[in-house]
C-alpha cells in the first residue's frame, strides 16, 4: 500500500514541535507494517543538504507550479528517514521556504503551503507514483483533499487515491482572506456562510480539509471528544460533529530509540527501571552547572514547551511566586510569545539560587531536563495529545498536568489509596489549583519508596508506536477496500 506522509516538520530535520517526531517516527512505524511510505517536506534553508545526505532529482527539474497569478519552480531532493528506509522528498523553491524558519507571518504564507501542496502532487506525477493513502497533517496540507477531489481528478494517477487529515492542533486553522481562493485555483462556489472553506468569514484551510478529506484523524481519543464541543473545537466544533464517524482518535507513540533512558546520548548517565540510581547523578550534575546547591530531598521540576498560552503559562504567573516558596528547583526549557520568554528570565534573575532558565530551542539540553528532572509540569490548557508527558514518563520523571486531551489519556493521577496513578493532574484550569497539586506532588515526593513506585509505574508502561501505528494502518486497509 503506497502512502504518501505530506509534514511541515519533521525530526531530525526540522522542528518546532510535535508535529515533527510524529512525522520522523510514525512512518517508520507504518513502513515496518508494510505500508510503502514516503514522506514529503518543504526544503526549508535551515535543512542542510549535505549534513542530511540529500540528493537532487536530476530527471525532473524546474518544476512550474502556479500560485495565482505567479508561477515559480522547484526541484525535489531525496534522503531517507535515519534509521530506516523510507524516502522522504524535499519540495526545494527558495522564494517561498528560505525564510530562516518553517512557519512566517509574512504576507505570503498562503502562498507558502499552497506552492508546498501542489509541488507534492506534481512530484508524484513526475515519479508516475500512484498513492493509495495521502496522509496530511494540519492546516497547512489541507486543501490536498480538495486538489485530489477537484482539480487532479483528471489524472488516473489518483484515481484511487484516498485523503485523511489528521490534526493536531485545532488551534491552528490557516484562515485567510477570500481572495486565497484563486491563488489556490479553488472554486468560489464552495464558499459561502457555514460551507466547506468558510470560518467567520475567512478561507479556512483546516476546515476546507476537514469538509473534504475521506477520514479524519486526531492524535488521542480524548482530544477526539473534546474538539466536537464548543469549549475545544475552536469553531470547528460543528463541521467537526458532522464528520464525527469519520473521526478517529488514535493516541500519538514515542520514537523509543531516541527517547530511551538507557541508550540516550544527550544524558551522562545511562539508566533504567532496574537501575534508576543513575538518574540522581545526572540531577546532581545539573545542579551542580546551575550554580544552585545540592540537596538531594529537594525535587526538580521541569517545563519544556513551546512558549504560547495552551501551554497553561497563564495558570503559573499568578502563583508563581508562593511556587518559589516551596523547596524545590526550576528548570525551565522554551521559547515562543515575548511576554511568556520575558516572564522566565525575569524569574531566573529573581531565583538564582533555584531557577535557571534557556530561552531558545535547544533539543539536547531537552533531554537532559527531562532525565535530570523529578516533576514534570504541564498545565496545559488544551493539548491534543502531548508527548513531552511521555517523554517524562519513560525517564521516570513525574508528570504533574492539567487533566485534558491526551495528558487525561496517559497521566493517571496517584491516589495514596488505591495505589495507582503514574503522576499528579488536575482538572480547574485555575492558578491555584495548580499550586496546589505541585504540593500534593511535593508531599508525596517525601515519602521514597511510594514515589519511587509512582516513577516505575511510568517507566515500565508501553508508549512505542507498535499499537497504535497498527490502528492507523487498519483505518488506511479500511479506507483502501
Ligand atoms: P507541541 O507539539 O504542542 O509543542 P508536544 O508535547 O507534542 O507539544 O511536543 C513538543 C516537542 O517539542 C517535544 O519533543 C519537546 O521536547 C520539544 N520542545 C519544545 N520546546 C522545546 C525547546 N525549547 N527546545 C527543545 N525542544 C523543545
Ligand atoms: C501538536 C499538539 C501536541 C501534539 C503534537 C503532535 O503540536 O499541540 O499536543 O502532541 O501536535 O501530534
């Protein structure tokens, strides 16, 4: 079965987030089950061809794809996912991906994503590769489901071709004016109040794919449900119900081998469930950097993540002063919105005795937090599936979270009583609700031998994509029949 994997961002290539280990592991996953994948991705100038082992197609060059009423060209290169064979093909045209970074606020980003989409299909065509599945993910790839039921239907190429959208992050809706319309080659027809492209007004790309894609998938159960209801569905929530026998949730998977305690390169010292003392030499290793005194009874708390308002930040600012009071270290990893960047060195200047602070994007330092670190915290106000939870949990690292999306799938919270839960959540999206569940954390965390039961309950659980790379491969069978 030929799937074709259309991504933004992909690991190790290229990342911001999420987005980019699912899409480095999850085909690798699908190929070992038998699918023929082969992943597509922009050719951003921060990819560097030669590092990755890139290769130009020579056959097929200068490529003209037209984008409302300008036409430039692209070349394709060819690398193969590490670790495995599946090909990935770099969509390269300067103009539109040499940007210092994948995502803009400039004035053509539309232009960006509909030049990547149509590049996509042209390359399959020249490659007179015929795609049984194209898997697209969020809104930047979501009008290929209208290009294969309108404007490629010619081509006997696609003529079995089926389309799934998968989201994850409704959030993110890539709406723009009207007039995006025909610099796609869309048909004005199918917009009008409440139809396939119309959100408020605007052209919504997400949406546009939600309408037309055959199935839909989002990145765990939980956030499957929440995102049919106004609370979460950001004003998708009715198309979204619409299709609600198409939706499937299918929890997200960790790359295992690169997010392994035992085999990590980023970390001093290799560990496991069996051998966890290892874990408290890296802790006193980066304590000891930091400047900070060691106390071996005084946990430390990580935060990784994009520095944006559905990471839960708004919950921390309130209380984070009493949050300083209580004898525990920071070690806080992220960049993104000003303000929130801002917030953090501040803190850092406050605390230098605890809390130490990295603004920017740093993947091996994102390692070590989390295997140095004993809490995790992730107050997320909405998070449709996370990984940095399992991350955490497979280092032994206690996740401490908002009870939503797919954290309520994977963060069971511990109860003394029923000697379950492999970390601590909370459902009040409130500052002081989180301040409180930080101390039931740090209550327990007193008692050893109880919170060393709560780590290997995290640490021996199953997060690898065996399950669910098979209920993707099963809705693609499904499809395809
Ligand atoms: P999201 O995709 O919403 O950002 P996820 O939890 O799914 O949330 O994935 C975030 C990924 O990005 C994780 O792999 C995390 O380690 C990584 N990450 C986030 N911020 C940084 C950063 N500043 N430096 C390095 N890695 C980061
Ligand atoms: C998005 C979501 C995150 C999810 C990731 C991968 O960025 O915010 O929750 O884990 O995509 O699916």
């Amino acid at each position: 079965m030929n799937v074709a994997f259309l991504t933004t961002e992909c690991f190790p290539y290229v990342k911001t987030g999420g987005l980019a280990d699912v899409s480095g592991s999850l085909p690798k996953a699908l190929q070992k089950l038998g699918c023929d994948m082969k992943v597509f991705l922009p050719l951003y100038d921060t990819i560097k061809t030669i590092d990755n082992g890139l290769y130009v197609n020579e056959e097929f060059k200068d490529i003209p794809v037209q984008v409302g009423d300008n036409t430039f060209t692209f070349n394709f290169w060819e690398g193969t996912l590490p670790d495995s064979d599946v090909t990935v093909y770099f969509i390269d045209c300067p103009h539109y991906f040499h940007r210092g970074k994948p995502y803009t606020d400039d004035k053509d980003e539309d232009e960006r994503f509909i030049f990547f989409q149509i590049a996509c299909l042209e390359t399959m065509q020249r490659l007179k590769w015929s795609p049984a599945i194209i898997n697209c993910n969020d809104w930047q790839t979501g009008l290929i489901p209208s290009y294969i039921k309108f404007n490629y239907n010619w081509d006997e190429l696609f003529k079995n071709t089926r389309t799934i959208l998968s989201i994850h992050n409704i959030g993110y809706q890539g709406r723009f004016a009207p007039s995006t319309l025909q610099k796609a080659g869309l048909n004005y027809d199918n917009f009008y109040p409440e139809g396939p492209y119309e959100l408020d007004s605007a052209f919504s790309f997400l949406k546009a794919g939600i309408w037309f894609a055959d199935l839909l998938t989002t990145v765990s159960p939980n956030y499957a449900k929440e995102i049919q209801t106004e609370e979460y569905g950001a004003g998708l929530e009715g198309v979204l119900q619409m299709r609600s026998k198409d939706l499937y949730g299918i929890l997200n998977g960790i790359d295992v081998d690169i997010w392994n305690p035992e085999k990590d390169i980023y970390i001093p010292y290799n560990y496991s469930a069996d051998k966890v003392d290892a874990k408290y030499k890296i802790k006193k290793h980066l304590i000891k950097e930091a400047g900070f005194k060691y106390d071996e009874n005084i946990p430390v708390i990580g935060l990784i993540t994009r520095l944006t308002g559905q990471k839960g930040l708004d919950l921390i600012m309130p209380v984070f002063h009493e949050l300083m009071q209580l004898p525990i270290y920071m070690m806080v990893l992220g960049s993104g919105e000003k303000k929130y960047e801002e917030f953090i060195e501040r803190a850092a200047d406050a605390y230098t005795d605890k809390f130490i602070e990295y603004v920017g994007y740093n993947n091996e330092l994102s390692h070590l937090i989390t295997a140095a670190a004993d809490m995790f915290l992730m107050p997320s106000l909405y998070e449709p599936c996370g990984l940095n939870q399992m991350y955490s949990l497979r280092y032994g690292t206690v996740p401490i979270v908002r009870k939503t999306g797919g954290l309520a799938d994977t963060v069971h919270d511990y109860h003394e009583h029923n000697n379950e839960g492999n970390g601590f959540s909370f459902e009040d999206a409130q500052p002081y609700v989180l301040l409180e569940t930080v101390k039931r954390a740090l209550h327990v965390y007193q008692d050893k031998k109880e919170w060393k039961k709560i780590m290997l309950r995290g640490m021996k659980a199953d997060f690898s994509w065996d399950k669910s790379a098979k209920e993707y491969y099963d809705i693609y069978e499904n499809l395809v029949k």
